[in-house]
C-alpha cells in the first residue's frame, strides 16, 4: 500500500514523477499468460496475491517472473537478484553492487521480444536466486509504462493479457472516459450514489475498494467489525482493515458487488484529504475484475469492461 500513499500522493499532488524508461513493445497484436501467486492474508490464504507474468532474460535459461504492477510507473528489475543471476551466468550482464541502471535489455515476455532503454535497478529483495525448476523467483515489476499510447485488454478469467488489442465493433458504444495522468489509471465509478474515481493499480490486488475510514464504515454492515492486519509494501508495514458489505461499485454499465471494503492505518489524515479533494474517492486492485475482461485505451483515454460469458 505504500504505492497509495507515497506514488500516487508524490506524482499526483505534488507533481513529481520519475524518470521515463522507453519500452519497446511489437507493434502487432499478441498475448502475454499471467499467473497468480498466493498468499496468507490475516491468516486467510489469498489466491490472487500479485500477478506475475513470465520472463527470460539474455543467456539465461531459467524461467523467473515479474510483477505486473501498475502502481509503479516504471519498469524495473531488482538489483539484487540481477547480482545474483550475473554470477552464475556472467555472459548475462556485469552488475555489481554500485549498478543502478544498465543501458538497454532485451527480455522474453511470453514468447515476444521485449527492448527496455536504461531499465533502472532498485536494491529491493534478497541477492538469492533459488535455481530449483518449479520455483518462481520475481526479479522485478512490469510498471504503467507497458500500456504507454496502446489499448490493452487484461483478461482476467482466461489469465491473459492481450496488447495492442482491437475493440470490437459492436462494443465501442460502451467504451467510457478514464483519467491517464502521470501513468496513474483513475477510473470513474458511482459509490452509493456519488461519481467519483477510483485509482486502479494491478499491484493491489486483495483489495475490491479501498477508501477513506468514513466512506468504509459507511458501506458496512450496521453490526459489521473490522478485520484488522497488517500489509507490506516496498518495504514498509501499514495496517488493513476490511468490512463486510453488501454495497457494488457501478462502472462501464456494470454493477459489481465488492463484498469487503477496506480502510488503511498509516497514511495521514492530510494525504487521504488531498485524494478525495482531487474527487480521489479510494482505490482498487484486481479483485474487483476477476469476472471481467478490462480492456485500456491509453491513447485515447478510454476505457471497456466486458463481462464474463
């Protein structure tokens, strides 16, 4: 959670925003497989932690995987595990502890070619690489960057992500206006009644809605009680709390029942005030899609949910 309240509140409130890397993607039409990684949350196994999407890099034979976030606006590798694979493989690229950006590299996503301009390094993870074949070892984050001037569908029940993607016809009339700034995704949405904007990010994936602690209790159950636990993000702990409801969220003339919401411990009053002043009314990640495709028009800021046959 620690994207909420230090990226979007440093690139969106204060206007800051980090250095661009320049992805160059095949200009026709392919498919990318996702898969899911579980996790524990609050003792709860969460089946749909993160999604990570296959990788090879040069003169390396083993699969890893990365991160599809895009609460991170950049596509990045982490440094430490680039240590490590250097070191077995040194024909792969020299990193050594003062690396913090190589100049170009050219990676297999899926089955595609992909050349990343100055990928940046951030020293984040342990310098292991277990080498055991059914071990999937996460080397770094596919960020906003992948979606820059491209309309992408994220089809979430056939696990795929399709790039460069065509809208069909008969759907156009359903497509709507999202929010691209900054490579920040705000999608407008109607919350009890009121308009307002979600920011969606792929990196958040447990949570349907996460808003203020006001708007949460609102939407909760009259008898409803908190579960409360913590969640790490880049590095840093801040505290859940999540409320059974029975309240949607209406979007892209779909109404989608989001069962739990979620307020966060941790981040100022201040910061959480600046949002809903931008008519920022929370956050989601991916849970909220799961019966969806989700299909991003960057170019032209426009957005089409497609609902599972």
């Amino acid at each position: 959670m620690l994207i909420i309240t230090g990226f979007i509140l440093t690139s969106m409130l204060y206007g800051q925003h980090t250095a661009t890397n320049i992805v160059l993607l095949p200009s026709k039409k392919y498919t990318v497989p996702f898969t899911w990684m579980h996790d524990s949350v609050n003792g709860i196994i969460e089946p749909h932690a993160a999604m990570l999407i296959p990788v090879k890099l040069p003169n390396c034979s083993k699969q890893f995987y990365m991160q599809f976030d895009m609460g991170a606006p950049n596509t990045i590798f982490y440094q430490p595990k680039l240590r490590a694979i250097s070191e077995k493989y040194p024909a792969f690229y020299r990193v050594d502890d003062s690396t913090r950006r190589l100049a170009a590299m050219e990676i297999t996503v899926g089955k595609n070619k992909v050349m990343i301009k100055e990928p940046g390094l951030l020293d984040f993870a342990e310098k292991t690489i277990d080498w055991s074949a059914n071990k999937k070892e996460i080397i770094g984050t596919i960020g906003s960057d992948w979606l820059d001037n491209r309309t992408v569908l994220i089809d979430y029940p056939q696990q795929q992500i399709v790039l460069n993607y065509t809208v069909p016809s008969k759907l156009e009339n359903r497509l709507t206006d999202f929010s691209y700034i900054q490579r920040n995704i705000l999608i407008p949405v109607i919350i009890k009644g009121k308009k307002t904007m979600l920011y969606f990010d792929t990196g958040s994936s447990a949570f349907a809605l996460l808003t203020s602690k006001e708007t949460a209790i609102s939407m909760a159950g009259a008898n409803a009680v908190a579960s409360r636990y913590p969640v790490k993000s880049w590095g840093r702990t801040l505290y859940a709390n999540s409320l059974a409801t029975t309240d949607s969220v209406e979007l892209s003339q779909l109404t989608i029942p989001i069962h739990t919401v979620t307020y966060m411990d941790g981040a100022s009053e201040e910061q959480v005030n600046r949002m809903l002043k931008l008519g920022i009314g929370g956050m989601t990640g991916n849970k909220l899609f799961l019966h969806t495709g989700l299909v991003l028009d960057t170019r032209n800021k426009k957005f089409l949910l497609i609902p599972s046959k």
